[in-house]
C-alpha cells in the first residue's frame, strides 16, 4: 500500500462521510479503485489526492478544483 | 544502515590506526573511566557530523604529537565502512604537522564517501552520502551520551519533530494544515465553493432578501468563531504551558522533600561525626615521654637497669667498707711502730727552743748541744714541729673514692621508678585500651563517613535526575506555585466558558447555514449547494485523517516501546507507557499502571529502559519509514543499574534483532579487572578498552587506548 492508498484510506474512514455518503471505504483500498467507483465522493476524494499529488502549488490547486467541481456538477445528485 | 568497519587513527586517546569490526547484534565496549569510551563515541559524533569542518586541535593524539618530527606531518581520520542498499564508507580526515616553534598546523580537511555501482567504487562527497543514508533526522535518535540524555522528549518539539518526520502527517500538508491554516487544497476547495455557492444564491432574485439577511448572518458567526477558536487556542496553550511548570514542580515537589529529608541526615550525621572525633585523643608522643609509655615496650632493659644498678650500689658499699678498714689499720699500724706517746709540740715553749738553739745547750737534759751534733739537729727539728703546728691546720684533702654522685643519683631513679612499678606493668593494658578506645571511635567516625558518603551521593543522584537543578533551586521551587495554580485555573476557564461559546455558535452556523441551504433547494443554486457541502465534509474528512494518523503513529510507538518495557525489565514491576501528547504538540513519556495509576517517580533504572523502550519503538517506526534499519549507539546508558539487571538487559538486547553499540563499565569489579563470569554468561561481542600500560597520571602524551576482543 503506497502513501497515497493509505491517505485515501484514512480519508474514506471518516465515519460521517461515509455514513452520509453511504459508502464502504474497505471497497476502495486504492486510489485507481476509488476513481473508478460509481460514488461521486469517492471518486472526488481520489481525483483530489491523485490531483494535489502533494503539491501546494496554487496552479494545481485551481487545476484540480476545476476537475473536481466539473466532476461533481455532473455526477452529485 | 549497519555499521561494519570503523577505523580511528590519531583520535585523541587513539593513537595509531585502530580498526573494529562489527556484527549487527549487540556489541559491547568495556572500558573504566578514562580508558577512551566516550573518546570512541566523539570519533563517531564528529564523522556524522555533516554542518562543518572541525579541525580541533584538541581532537589530535598527544602521543602522535610529541612523537611527530618537526616539518612532517601525520593524518587524524575517522572512516566508517556501512551496509545501506550495497557497501559504502564515509571517511573524514585532516593533516596536521609540527612546524620549527613545535607548533601544530592543520590543513587538508577531507570528507569522502564511497558507494559500489557493480563492480565499481564511485566517489561522493561524504556528508552527502551519510545525509543520504544516515539523515540527520536518524541520527538524532541513534546517538545517545549517558544516561540523563535518553529521553528524547526532553526537548519539546521532539514529538512534533518524530511525527513529521517518520509519520505520513508531512503528506496531509498540501491538503490540510490545521484549523488556523487555510493554506490547503480542502480549505481552498470549501471557500471556493462556498463562494460559488453564495454568487449562485446571490444571483437568485427569488430569495434575496432573506438570501441577505442569512449570508449577513452567517458572515458574522464565521468571524465570532474564528476569534473564539483563536482565544480557546491561546488558553489552551497556556493552560498547557502552566500545567507543563505544575507537573515539572510537582516532580521536584518529592525531590524537595528528599532533598531536605537527605540535608537533615546530613547535618545529624556530621554533628555525630564531630562528637566522636572529639573523644578521639592519638597525642601518642607526648604520651610516650610524658606518661612513661615508653617503659612499656623496655621491661627487660627497665629490670636490667635495675640489676645493674643494685649491683654497683653494693658494690659501692663494700669498696667504702674496705676502703675505712684500710685507713684504720695504717693508722693504728704508726701508732703501735712509734711505740711511745710523744710530747706536745709546745713542750718547752717556743722562745726556750730558740734559745737553746742560740747557746748550743740542751736546758732540758742540761748538757751540750753542739751544732753538727744531733742533739742540735733534734732541738731544730723540735722547734720546725712547734712552728708548723703553730701555723693554721690546712686540712688535708682526702682523696674520695667516689667523689661524683651518679650512683647515688642512679639509686634515687630506680627507686623512685621502683615505686611506679604496679603502673608500669599495667601500662601495656593502658596502652592497648587507649589505642582500642581510639580505633573504636575512628571506626565509628568511618561509619559516619560512608553513611555521609552514601548521602552524598544520593543528593548527587536526586540532582542529576531533576534536569540539572541546583540544590538551591530546588528548594526554591515552590515561589511561584500558586501564580501558576492561579494562572492554569483562568485558562481552564476560560477553556471551558470558550467552548461552551464555540459549540453554541457552531450549532447557531449550522442552523443559520441549514436555513441558507433550504432556501437554495429547489433553486438554481441546490448544486452548488451540495458541491460545497460535499468539499466541507471532505475538508473534515481529511482534517481527522490527519489527526487519526497522528493518533495511529502514536499508537504504534506506544505498542511497540511497551513490547520492549517488558522485555527489558525481567521479573519486575515495569508499568505501561504512556506518550502524552500537549495541546501545543509537545509530548512527554509517562508510566501508568493497569488501573490508569500515573507512577510519579519511577526509579532510574526503570526511567532508563522505559526511555530505552521508546528509542528502541522509535528506532522500528524509523526503519518502517525508511526500510532501513539503523544502529543506536549508547555511552554509558546504564550507570544506576544494579549488576545483575544490568547483565539480564544486555543479555535481553542481544536477543533483539539491532545493531545495539553500548560503552559501558559493567563487567569490571571494583579492583578494574574483568568479571569474567559475567562476561560469560553474554552472548555478544565485547571488547575490552584500557589504557596501554605504563602510563604516567600526569602526562597526557602517554595515554593511548588498547581495545582487545574479548569474546565474539
């Protein structure tokens, strides 16, 4: 399990995300599982971790939140 | 990394190349104070140390020195051969030389490195390799000197420093950084949305006012509830920081007491001391004249004195005795060859004498005394015995056949010391009961002493365990306690009424924002609505990722150093740790018993391996992060071990699965020598360290340190 897997674990754990978003995050012990996933928090918290890649670069950050809300506009319901 | 060749040429007590080779178990150095222990943990501090050139002087061999000829010069170097991914060595070395004024001069400072690529050995700048693969960040958790340095949490930002290195926690960063830190990607992704979602709102014509009145709303419980969260901060902390003196006071609370209980003793001890030595008097000289002492040790030539004395006395006597009869008998011998009894000398007179001597006629017998004849020579004869008996007597000196006292004096002395007899013969039993009486009370004076000793060393002892407090400051610990009381007690309050404050306005943010979002569903808005709930609740998830990782590290490091406690502390009361982390990020290491009991003074030895414990938790969670093991070097961990514990801990670290390097004086009995029992009953490499013999107290140059294997 590489650093990103286990972020994305302890991410997904948080009992109030998955309770209100009705998700197992032991269905997702990978980033690639998680972007594949039909529920769109799952794939927002992967696209985020996958996105920032542990950078604090401003640019990313409006790249990646871009990909995020598009991503979220189209699929939350 | 595991550390398989080191090598110290010229190092202080180093003299000459000194190579080690090393296994990845335990090794043990043994060696007493002086004999380069400490020596051999500085060669290594200064080859990892990476920040600068240090060419000490103080660093050469003063042996090498005073042997080095004027204009040559000779090399000081400390290498390392490791295993880390493949072999490798760092090696520093500087040259020094003696110039025409015996001076020294350094120069041609070196710090290489060397890594097999294949078959080949490439150069690299030494720091750069030891930075690669023995990191700065390691290295503060593998060195250690003494005992007292083995908590390292004694510096507060060691926790924080330990999680942000070996924990995933420098991963959040980008993502989220705290609650008074928006600068990562979930706070910016919330505000982001949020904003979107108020434009949405704002745009929607529909519910403006009350769009309006809402957003004023909550504007303003946002802003309350930053200053809240940034005052429940402040207290927080400094409700930390006087609980932090509080505890440290209530710890030097019992050393204060032991303190003064120790300072009682004592000043009793030395009062006692005093008293005995009083009664004390070894003037044995001056009795030895004075009382007569010294006849006790000549009896024999006392009572030979006394013979001989008695002797010439009766001597004396019987040579008088003769001496008179002699006299008397020449005396009555003349009277009895004279035979008549002559007249007086003035028998005629002296005027008749003359006269008949002037007419040459004897008037007494009335005839003719011619001269020539020799009834003139009786008449002048007569007349010179008159003339001479008429002149005044000169006593005729006799001739003393002991004219000098000394015997006399002699016979008085042995008299006068015959009276003290009964004294003398009793004066070895005086002697011997003066002396026992003496020894008795200056044993009693030693016994006093090593209990004033023992003091002594307990007050050093409860000192160095108070973070090098001074007796003085530790007496005067209890100055500011009640400020402090008083000042924890308003933070906590303030902690208390501020949280209050800070849920009640959460809870009025979450209603006023649940108002907010009602009215943006069924609007144009509700997407962005449930975009920015969903970024919110991410930014959450992440925020207690975060602490959860923290929580999990801490977990771990507990888990594992109590794995350790136990093993290091056979058949006896060990207790659990506990790593208390502050609000402030600090942290401290606590005992605590199965019942949550916190074990305020646990005893040096279990310190020692509870500190041990965690550096050995530490050192896993290292090797985890960095699948790589390291090696944890030790100088002299284990001074207030008693013999036997500390042979069941080396035998119990050898049996873990590290490279372990410990200096120690263990093993050695109090004469220096090796216990070669104990040795034995190890199952790890030693080495002896000594000073190569002979050597001179006083002159450095002739100190060089031997290391002899001793068992492998």
């Amino acid at each position: 399990m590489n650093n990103k897997d286990k972020m994305l674990q302890l991410v997904l754990s948080d009992e109030k995300l998955n309770s209100f978003y009705e998700f197992n995050a032991d269905d997702f012990p990978t980033v690639e599982d998680a972007l594949n996933s039909e529920n769109p928090i799952v794939v927002a918290v992967a696209k985020i971790i996958e996105g920032v890649a542990g950078s604090s670069d401003r640019s990313i950050f409006k790249e990646t939140y871009n990909e995020v809300i598009n991503y979220l506009n189209q699929n939350i319901l | 990394m595991i550390i398989k060749e080191i090598t110290i040429e010229n190092f202080r007590s180093y003299y000459g190349v000194n190579t080690i080779k090393f296994n990845d178990g335990l090794m043990i150095f043994i060696g007493d104070n002086g004999d380069g222990k400490t020596t051999f943990f500085e060669a290594l501090e200064w080859l990892f140390d990476t920040s600068k050139q240090n060419l000490d002087l103080r660093l050469i061999s003063e042996k090498k020195i005073l042997e080095l000829p004027e204009f040559e010069s000779e090399v000081l170097r400390v290498s390392m051969t490791f295993d880390h991914d493949g072999e490798k060595i760092v090696e520093k070395s500087f040259s020094f030389s003696k110039d025409a004024n015996n001076e020294i001069k350094t120069s041609n400072f070196q710090f290489k490195g060397f890594e097999n690529e294949g078959a080949e050995r490439v150069p690299i700048q030494g720091g750069r390799l030891l930075d690669r693969c023995f990191e700065a960040a390691i290295r503060k958790y593998c060195l250690f000197k003494g005992e007292e340095n083995l908590n390292v949490f004694n510096n507060p930002d060691a926790l924080n420093y330990l999680i942000e290195t070996f924990s995933n926690i420098r991963q959040f960063e980008p993502y989220y950084n705290g609650e008074d830190d928006t600068s990562g990607f979930t706070d910016y992704a919330e505000y982001q949305s949020r904003k979107a979602f108020e434009k949405a709102m704002k745009s929607d014509k529909q519910n403006s006012q009350q769009e309006k009145d809402l957003s004023s709303k909550l504007d303003l419980l946002r802003k309350d509830l930053s200053d809240i969260r940034q005052r429940l901060k402040s207290n927080r902390e400094n409700a930390t920081n006087y609980s932090t003196k509080l505890n440290e006071i209530e710890n030097s609370k019992e050393a204060s007491e032991l303190l003064k209980a120790i300072n009682e003793r004592l000043k009793s001890l030395r009062e006692k001391k005093t008293q005995t030595e009083k009664h004390i008097n070894e003037e044995y000289s001056i009795k030895l004249l004075d009382d007569m002492w010294i006849l006790g040790g000549f009896s024999s030539i006392f009572e030979e004195f006394q013979q001989k004395v008695s002797l010439f006395s009766r001597e004396k006597r019987k040579l008088e005795r003769e001496e008179d009869k002699l006299k008397g008998k020449q005396e009555l011998a003349k009277e009895i060859a004279e035979g008549i009894i002559p007249l007086s000398p003035n028998i005629p007179d002296k005027i008749s004498m003359q006269e008949m001597i002037k007419d040459e006629f004897c008037k007494v017998c009335g005839r003719d005394a011619k001269e020539g004849t020799d009834a003139y020579d009786f008449m002048v004869n007569k007349l010179n015995d008159l003339i001479k008996s008429q002149q005044p007597i000169e006593k005729e000196t006799e001739k003393q056949l002991f004219p000098n006292s000394f015997l006399r004096e002699l016979e008085q002395k042995s008299s006068n010391l015959e009276y003290n007899q009964a004294e003398i013969n009793n004066l070895i039993n005086t002697i011997r009961d003066t002396i026992e009486f003496n020894e008795a009370r200056k044993a009693d004076t030693n016994k006093i002493q090593e209990s004033i000793d023992i003091e002594e060393e307990n007050k050093k002892k409860l000192l160095a365990q108070n973070d090098g407090l001074t007796e003085e400051q530790l007496q005067n610990a209890y100055e500011n306690i009640k400020n402090w009381w008083d000042y924890k007690g308003q933070a906590e309050k303030q902690v208390v009424i501020l949280e209050k404050e800070e849920s009640e306005k959460q809870k009025e943010l979450e209603k006023y924002q649940e108002e907010y979002n009602n009215l943006a569903k069924g609007s144009v808005a509700d997407t962005y609505r449930k975009i920015h709930s969903a970024l919110d609740k991410i930014k959450n998830a992440f925020k207690n990722a975060k602490e959860k990782n923290t929580q999990d590290f801490l977990f771990q490091l507990e888990d594992r150093a109590n794995q350790y406690l136990e093993r290091l502390n056979i058949d006896g009361f060990y207790g659990i740790i506990k790593i208390i982390k502050s609000a402030d990020g600090a942290a401290r290491i606590a005992l605590q018993d199965r019942n949550d009991t916190f074990i305020s003074s646990p005893n040096q030895a279990l310190k020692t391996t509870m500190y041990m414990s965690v550096l050995f938790a530490v050192s896993d969670l290292t090797a985890l992060k960095r699948d790589n093991d390291y090696p944890l070097i030790f100088d002299a961990p284990t001074s207030s071990f008693s013999p036997q514990k500390e042979s069941d801990f080396f035998k119990v670290i050898s049996d873990i699965n590290k490279q372990c390097i410990i200096f120690t004086k263990s093993f050695l009995t109090e004469n220096g020598m090796l216990d070669n029992n104990k040795i034995d009953s190890q199952n790890c490499t030693i080495y002896r360290m000594e000073k190569q013999r002979p050597f001179s107290n006083l002159d450095l140059s002739t100190i060089q340190t031997k290391l002899t294997l001793i068992k492998e």
